[in-house]
C-alpha cells in the first residue's frame, strides 16, 4: 500500500464520520492528524485540504455527481458515495494529482472496501466528470457557493444580493491562521523574532497591531512563541472583543460563555496583571479547555470555574465592572472556517438560539455593576441573533448603548458605531462575520 493510498483510506474515514455520522469536521480532522503523526508534511496538507474541501463544497459536489450518474448520491452506498466526492472534489479543485490518477485511486479505493462490483461505476462517473467539467454550469447561487438556499434568500433579503454575493463566495476562500499577541508576556520583536526563526510565513494583519497572519508552519503547538504563551489563536474580529470591552486595571470581569478562553485571555492580557478575570463555562471538559489556555499563557489574573449561565449566581450580583457574554449562536459568520456549520443548522434554530440569548442575556445582565459594561457578541450573521436581540435588550433592561466610534481608531466604517454595536461580514470585512454590542448599565 502506497503512502498516498494511505492517504486516501484517512480521507475517506474522516469523511465518513462528518458526512455520515454527522462528527464534527475540525474534531475528527484534529483527531487524525494527530493519530498520523508520522505522515510527512506533503501529506497532511493532502488529507486536510480534501477532506475541508470536500465537505466546504459538498453541495456542488453532490449537484455534479447527481448530473452525471445515473444512481443518485442519496441512494448510492456511503462508502461508494463518499469516495466519488472526494475524488470529484480533487478534479475541481486540485491540480497536485491528475485526473486519472485520482479516477486509478478511487476505483482501488472501492476494491479495498469490499465494492469490487462497483468499480465499474466509479470509474465511469468520475471519467465523464473528468471529460466534462470545463463545460459545467451552475443552476443558481445554492450550488454555485455551496450554500443551502434558504440561507441564500435570507442573506439576499438581509444585506443585498451584492453583499451576500461576497459573504458566499468568501467562505470558499483558504482560511488563514491569525494569531494575537499576548503582550504583557513578551514584546512583539520577541515574538515576531521567535516565529521567524522556526521559518514560519508571518504578516501583519494591516488592522490590529496585536493581530498577525501565520502560514508556512506544520503544527502549532511546535512553536516556541505558542509552548510559551506568547500567543493565542483568534480571529481578528474576536480579538475586537477585548478592545470593545476596553477594561481598566483592576476591574472585575466575568466571561459567562467562555471556552476554550482566548477572550477573557485577552481581558487579563489587558488588565497586566491587575484585576481578576473569571471565565465561567457548562461543563469539566469545557473549563478543562480553558484551564489548559490559562496554564500555557501562566496570566495569574484569571481563573475559570464550571457554572451554567441560564442559573443565577445571587453572589455575582451587581459584582462585575465588565460582563462579557459570548453568546451560544449559530455559526454562520465562520462557516469559512467550519463548513459543516451549513449543512448542520436549520431555520428553526435560529429562532431557539436567539430565545437561549435572551435567557442568558436575562440573567447575566444581573452581575454588572451599576456603571458597568455588558459586551454581548456572536460569531454569527443573523440578525434575530444579533440586532434585534440587541434591540430587544436595549427596551427590557436599564442599560444604555455605548457609542463605539473611535473605539477602533477608525478601522472600521460601520454606521451603528454610534447605536454601539458592529457586525463584521466575511467578504466586507477582513475577517470572520462577528457581531459585537456594548451596553452600559444606568446609573440610578
């Protein structure tokens, strides 16, 4: 068995587990790199760049295979199924193989899986894909960005076909690795210093000093500058979390929805070794998360307990100088970075996670102090989520919306600035869609 056949038999299994026991994609990839630690470089680039495209493009895919196979995908075999769209992803979409050799590979994919009756098939499907796919022509928006397409009206009738044009095809782009500077731990030429020196592709990210762009590396948890907490993986529009929450040395913070950490990370960064950050989650595995992130950076100013945020804690009442709550929402702004999230969530969802915000939101907003600030943000761009359970909180509770323009030194041209919120879009923006609202509580 070849080391590139190798290779295949992991994407297939990982493929099998997403698409066919709904595993989640970032997990299970995670699990098998780190199980086939020996395979070189070259090939684990080969493994996750399949298995993230094909299921980032699994409705064009199935729209393809459907097109040019007689056996619809829904009635085809799972491991039959499976191998065809991973195959039909490497002819769209990658040139490191050739086309015949992916077809060669497929079909002794099938044999191995005990399909030998169905190699016929396979290689015949992915021979007239092959011969046909200059000329292919997608039927609308859906397939074209691989978007369900009750996402693509509801994002259409939101922002403007134009924009939702540019939110899709964004989310198609290779997703980068951004990294924040923890700079009360060690200066930026340190750190800048210590990546370079383990050949690693670093840029500015041109938005945020403390926001840097890594490529060229094999894994993370390798780097010097990462063993030693001088780094945090965060997106650029998570890391503006930190700078609308804004804290001044010494206050108390509370993170209600905090795992794995990298915000209140932030917080106690910029309080520089004053103040005390509490990051709160539902589970042991999900402070077990934190605790880990906490441990590597060495912040003193933090510490993470369990603690469900829909139950009151009477002992955090009006304690808080800063709440920041990190809402369980939908997803849809990184679905860049976790294409599963589409096919995952459904219309009715959104409606259920903008009730649970509303719950949390009721309850949390109990532990800021009179004077104090609650930073509600989400990584999603639906506006039930977002505006108009901003809005709704806003006409509920003695809170008053704090104006942001400036707070970003004019990186950002958004016209609800002064309405204090902002929501980040993919393909506007450089960065993931985020939305994040600051509120203060009125003073009596």
């Amino acid at each position: 068995m070849t080391k590139d056949t190798d290779s295949r038999e992991i994407v297939l299994d990982v493929l099998t587990e997403i698409l066919e026991r709904s595993a989640y994609s970032h997990l299970i990839l995670r699990q098998a790199l780190n199980k086939y630690q020996y395979l070189d470089k070259a090939e684990r680039s080969f493994i996750t760049r399949t298995v993230e495209g094909t299921v980032e493009y699994l409705i064009q895919i199935d729209y393809v295979i459907d097109f040019f196979s007689s056996t619809k995908v829904k009635k085809m075999k799972p491991v039959i199924r499976n191998i065809l769209r991973m195959s039909v992803y490497q002819i769209l979409y990658m040139d490191r193989v050739p086309d015949s050799a992916v077809c060669n590979e497929a079909v002794k994919l099938a044999a191995r899986r005990k399909f030998v009756g169905l190699k016929g098939f396979v290689n015949g499907v992915l021979r007239n894909i092959s011969r046909n796919k200059e000329s292919l022509v997608w039927p609308d928006d859906s397939v074209r960005y691989s978007v369900p397409a009750w996402m693509v009206s509801m994002w259409t009738q939101d922002y403007g076909k134009e924009t939702a044009n540019a939110i899709m095809a964004s989310f198609l782009e290779n997703s980068k690795t951004t990294i924040r500077l923890n700079s009360s731990k060690a200066g930026k030429e340190e750190i800048l210093s210590s990546l370079r020196k383990q050949n690693v592709q670093v840029t500015e990210s041109g938005i945020s000093d403390e926001i840097l762009i890594l490529e060229k590396y094999d894994y993370l948890e390798s780097l010097e500058a990462f063993q030693k907490g001088y780094i945090q993986v965060q997106d650029l529009s998570s890391a503006l979390v930190g700078e609308a929450a804004d804290p001044k040395e010494g206050d108390f913070c509370i993170d209600v929805c905090g795992a794995p950490g990298g915000k209140s990370i932030h917080l106690a960064d910029k309080l520089n070794g004053t103040g005390m950050v509490e990051v709160r989650d539902l589970t042991e595995y999900k402070i077990g998360l934190i605790q880990e992130n906490i441990n590597r950076c060495g912040f003193d100013n933090i510490r993470a307990k369990v603690w469900d945020a829909l139950v009151p804690d009477p002992d955090s009442a009006e304690k808080a100088d800063i709440v920041l709550a990190d809402l369980p929402c939908s997803g849809l702004g990184i679905m860049g970075r976790k294409p599963d999230i589409k096919y995952r969530i459904k219309p009715e969802n959104l409606d259920e996670l903008a009730s649970l915000q509303r719950e949390i939101l009721s309850v949390v907003q109990t532990y800021v102090k009179p004077g104090g600030k609650l930073v509600f943000s989400t990584c999603t761009i639906d506006k039930k989520e977002n505006e108009e359970n901003m809005t709704w909180f806003l006409e509920n509770f003695p809170f008053q919306a704090v104006d942001l323009e400036g707070k970003f030194k004019n990186r950002f041209q958004i016209d609800t600035m002064k309405q204090g919120y902002m929501q980040l879009l993919p393909g506007i923006h450089p960065c993931d869609g985020f939305f994040i609202g600051v509120l203060q509580k009125k003073v009596e």
